[in-house]
C-alpha cells in the first residue's frame, strides 16, 4: 500500500467516524429526561414564551426535521442558536472560546511530552537503581493526582504564597487584547495570545502572556507526563538492549549521541502515537484545569452553559471537540505511515 493510498484510507474512515459522532450526540441531547424549554424558564412558565422559544430554535419540527436541519446547519458552520437571552450563534460563541483552548492544550502537550520524555530516558538509562524508582514513582504520582488539585496546590504555592505567577484569567485587566498582524487594513490574529503579541511584535504583552500561561499548562502538563514518562522507559529499555545500539557504543560514539540519536528515534513512535491518544484526556482535563484557574476557554464554556441548561451549547461545544480530536488522531495517523513505512505493508 502506498503512502497516497494510506492517507485516502484513513480520511475515508474519519468520515463515518465523525458522522456517528455527530449523531450520538444528536440523540444523547434529545434522549436525555426534561424540556430543555421548560429547564430554561424554570418556574417562570409562560406559555406563550415558551413556544416561541422553540419555534426560534427549531425544537417544534418533528425529529427527522431536527436532525437533518442539524447535519445541513453543521455542513454550513452553523451550530445553531443559544438558549441564552438573545439566542446568539452558538458558533459565534464556540470559536471566541477555543483559541484559549487550544493554546492551553498546545503548551501544556508541550510540557508533558518534554519532561516525559526526558525523565522517561534517564529512568531507563538508570535501570533498577534509585534513579529510576523515583523517576518512576513520580510518574505515577503525577497520573494519579486530581488535576483540580494540583492546580490549587500551584495557585496556593506560587501565586498567593509566593506571589510569582497570576493565579487565574488568561491576561491581566489592565493589558490589551493582542491584536496579530496588521497587512494592508487587514488584521490576520489567530486569537492565540502568544502568537499574535509575537506578530504584533509586543515583547511585554507576549511575557504577560506566558505568565499567565504558566500555571494551568504546567498543571495540566505534569498530570499527562506520567503516561509519557511510562511508555518511553519501557521503550528505550527495549531499543537499549538491540545490536544497533550496542554496536554504537562499540564505535565510541559519545553516550548523549547513542541514547538521544540512535535509540530515542527508534522508541519515539509509540511515543508518537499515545500524543494523539492523549490529546482526548488533554481536552476533558482542561474542563477542569479552565475552571480551576478561570481560564475563558472552551471548556469553561461548556461548565457555564450546563450550569444555564444551555442544551444547544453544550452540543455544539461537545461536536467541535469530537472533531478536533478527531482530526489530531487523523494527523498522528499519517505521521506514524509517514515515519515507519511497515504499517502501510
């Protein structure tokens, strides 16, 4: 099989595979015991109100209706209307939300798979000696700790303690929103808080930035490093062990260049492979790390909207985070076809 024809192979499957989300979803939302209407206005019935409410957001169609409105309002980026005074475009919403997601996902992905890795080969290096029984007993202290806890440990510590780091919000109050890039009266901003005070080219904007970036990544990032420090132990314990790296040694090639050079790329593509796996428990865990450190992302969002009984929101935001994952499982696929050409025999 060639590499073309894996890729093609593997973006047909991802096809049903997000279409059966998108339908789980749909009937999850709709099974679920309550009127959505009724939850909204609570004790406050007005009858006349009410109806309206769901001829405005399409909840008096027959089910059949509903669901292909759903599919063709998704074709067309429209996740559909809030139930929130002013029934505005959950869309709209969602992606205002998701860059402070993803960018907490980005950084602390980051953190996990540089300090797994890292303290995963020393471990292995340092096979059955106090070294790696520590290395190893902080993986698992790490995996098993609430992430809700270690971040009020952090906030605790290194924010109110010892007033080094912000303990909450993704910018402070009196700093301006980063703006991008301005080319030609057009304004290109990824909403992504380091990246575009980067492009703005405003060093102080970018350091608050990263300050504020600092806490929740790092939360988040130490509770996912235990799985990486696990697998690339067990890993390199296998590669260390081959002829190729024995026969490196033989060489006198320095033991940095043997370990990182030689053995490392070898036991990187499981590594590789639990990145995408992992993304899924990154994102459910931001939910708590964004509500720990009241981080406006997408999973605050979704706390808020269920707090309102927002039922549309809540589908939306859940459907954008199927697909995201989604497509990073699709991009770790292709990397691994593209990295050991085995899997494609």
């Amino acid at each position: 099989m060639t590499l073309r024809t894996y890729i093609i192979s593997r973006i047909l499957l991802t096809i049903p595979m997000i279409f059966i989300l998108l339908t789980m979803v749909f009937i999850v939302v709709r099974v679920l015991p309550g009127d959505p209407v009724l939850l909204h206005f609570e004790k406050a019935e007005n009858p006349e109100a009410m109806e309206e409410m769901r001829r405005e957001l399409g909840l008096d169609k027959p089910l059949w209706i509903q669901y292909f409105d759903y599919l063709s309002g998704l074709l067309r980026g429209d996740l559909g209307k809030s139930m929130a005074p002013g029934f505005y475009p959950v869309a709209q919403q969602i992606f205002s939300a998701f860059p402070a997601t993803l960018e907490l996902a980005i950084f602390s992905m980051i953190i996990a798979v540089l300090i797994g890795i890292f303290l995963g080969v020393e471990a292995a290096k340092a096979y059955n000696k106090p070294k790696d029984h520590a290395i190893r007993i902080f993986g698992i202290v790490t995996y098993a700790i609430p992430v809700f806890f270690l971040g009020m440990i952090f906030q605790i510590t290194l924010g109110v303690g010892l007033h080094l780091l912000p303990v909450g919000l993704r910018k402070s109050p009196t700093m301006d929103v980063p703006v991008g890039l301005n080319i030609g009266g057009i304004n290109l901003s990824t909403g992504l808080y380091t990246v575009d005070s980067l492009l703005e080219g405003n060093i102080y904007k970018f350091v608050e930035s990263l300050r504020y970036l600092v806490l929740p990544s790092l939360t988040l990032g130490l509770v996912l490093s235990g799985v990486f420090i696990r697998l690339t132990r067990s890993n390199m314990l296998e590669t260390l062990r081959l002829d190729f790296v024995t026969a490196a040694k033989a060489r006198g090639l320095k033991e940095r260049v043997v370990t990182y050079g030689y053995a490392l790329r070898n036991a990187f593509l499981p590594v590789l492979t639990m990145m995408g796996l992992q993304f899924a428990t990154l994102l459910g865990g931001a939910i708590l790390t964004e509500t720990t450190f009241s981080w406006p992302g997408l999973g605050r969002y979704i706390v808020d909207r269920i707090n309102f009984r927002d039922y549309t929101a809540i589908q939306g935001a859940i459907v954008v985070f199927g697909i995201f994952v989604s497509i990073v499982s699709l991009v770790v696929d292709l990397l691994y076809a593209y990295l050991d050409p085995r899997i494609r025999l």
